[in-house]
C-alpha cells in the first residue's frame, strides 16, 4: 500500500468520524480550559497581590503616597493580569469552534438521512400501490403474508416467551422483529387509542405511544419516530406458523412512522 493511499484511507475515516473527533476535541478543551483558567487565576491573584502590597509600603511623599497606596481600579487589574488569560481565552475559542462544527456536521447528516428516509418511504409507499394495482388486493396480500411468513421462518420466536392471555398468540411487529405476548383485538384497540389521541387536539402521536399500549419497550428511535393527522395509524396483518407450527400474528405499519411526525402542520 502507497503513502498516497494511506493518507486517502486516513483522510477518508477522519471524514466519517469528524462528528466524534471534533467532540473529543470538544471535551479535552473543555477540561483545558479549566485547567488554564484556573493556572490563571491563581498567577493573577498573586499580581494583582504583589501590587497591592507594593502600594501600601510606598515611602514617598505624603501627596505620592496618597496616589500610590489608592486601591487599584478595574481598568489597571485588567491591564495588569489579561496576558495571563490568553492561554485560557485561545483554548476557550478552539474548543467552541470544535463543538459548533461538531453539531453542524451532525445536523447536516440528520437531515441528510431524515431526507432519505422519507424518499425510501415514498418510494415502497408507490411500490405497494403499484402491487396492488397490477395485482389486485387479494394477491398483494397473500404476498404480504409469504414476506411475514419468510419473516418469521428467518427469525423463529423463543422457546421462553410466555403467552399472557387466553387468548394471546405469538405476535411480531415486523418493523423491529420483535415478538411479544398479544392478541388482534387489543392491537387494533391500540390502534383505535393512537388515532383517538391524534384527531382529539394532540395532532400527532409517536411510535412510543402505540407501544405503551401494546406493552412493548421503547427503542433507540421510536420518540422520534411517529403519526399525524395526515398520515394516521393502521396496522396491517398477516397470520403464519412458527416452526414448532404454532400460529404467529405478524402486523406492520401500512403507513411507516414517519420522522418530525410532530412539524406536519
């Protein structure tokens, strides 16, 4: 491998990782310039001190003795000690610009991914319409379902997952993958709830609210993530088999949680 080309690949992951670099840089001068400022104070005390001491024991005449010994004012501190802060002051800009570029480049690659996730979104939304007009309903269902089933085959429940109800069933949302203890009846009355909270004066709801509902935990994303007056939820079923061919509820979203769910208006 050339020089030139190691110098490509360091560049290149200085690129990827700039966000994380510069909030290093951000921390350590941060704890900097603390250090210095406080290295500072302490030197500038000892000025400033010196000084004072300096003009109390002037033996000169009475009238410059009167002049000397006077307390020192604002403007003379500061001219006496603000070189022993430029140390501090350098650190305090370096580490500002670290951390106002650190939140620039995150912002613009939020908005980047924000923006692609709202085109890939776009996109199967026109693919499912484009199926089920070349289709029809029937059979863009029966393929939803062989996806579920390839879903489940792919990614089988665990043995240890407790059915809770009597009439309970095995259910996986598809947009995670994870299975909990439910039933159709109480994920459609979540469902219900959900809209309910939308169109009652809130405007919108997260993905975390259906979750609360449905006993599942929070995930990295789903306060981020969400629904709204234009864009409300409904949720889409599909019924297969485990490998042990026990029945399985698979639902998903027929309109994805959307981000800024809360900014439609």
């Amino acid at each position: 491998m050339t020089l030139s080309n190691l110098a490509h690949k360091a560049s290149k992951m200085a690129a990827d990782n700039s966000p994380l670099i510069l909030t290093a840089f951000g921390v350590a001068g941060t704890i900097t310039t603390a250090v210095l400022t406080g290295k500072a104070s302490i030197k500038a005390s000892k000025i400033l001190q010196y000084e004072e001491d300096v003009r109390k024991s002037w033996r000169g005449t009475p009238s410059e003795h009167m002049v000397k010994s006077y307390p020192l004012e604002p403007k003379e501190k500061l001219l006496l000690v603000w070189k022993e802060f430029v140390p501090a002051g350098v650190s305090l800009v370096g580490t500002c610009t670290c951390i106002i570029f650190a939140n620039r480049i995150g912002t613009r690659r939020a908005a980047a991914m924000a923006a692609a996730f709202a085109v890939s979104q776009e996109t199967a939304s026109e693919y499912r319409s484009k199926v089920i007009e070349k289709l029809g309903e029937g059979k863009e269902r029966k393929l939803r379902d062989e996806i579920a089933q390839d879903r489940v085959n792919r990614n089988p429940p665990r043995e240890d997952l407790t059915i809770t109800g009597d009439l309970d069933v095995r259910c996986m949302e598809q947009y995670t993958g994870r299975y909990f203890s439910s039933n159709m009846e109480t994920l459609k009355a979540a469902q219900n709830s959900v809209n309910h909270q939308i169109l009652s004066g809130q405007d919108s709801a997260s993905l975390s609210d259906f979750y609360d509902r449905v006993g599942l935990n929070h995930t990295g994303v789903s306060d981020e993530v969400g629904w709204n007056v234009d864009n409300q939820l409904e949720l889409t079923f599909s019924t297969t088999v485990d490998e042990m061919n026990r029945p399985v509820l698979v639902f998903d979203y027929k309109v994805v949680p959307i981000r800024g769910y809360f900014r439609y208006h």
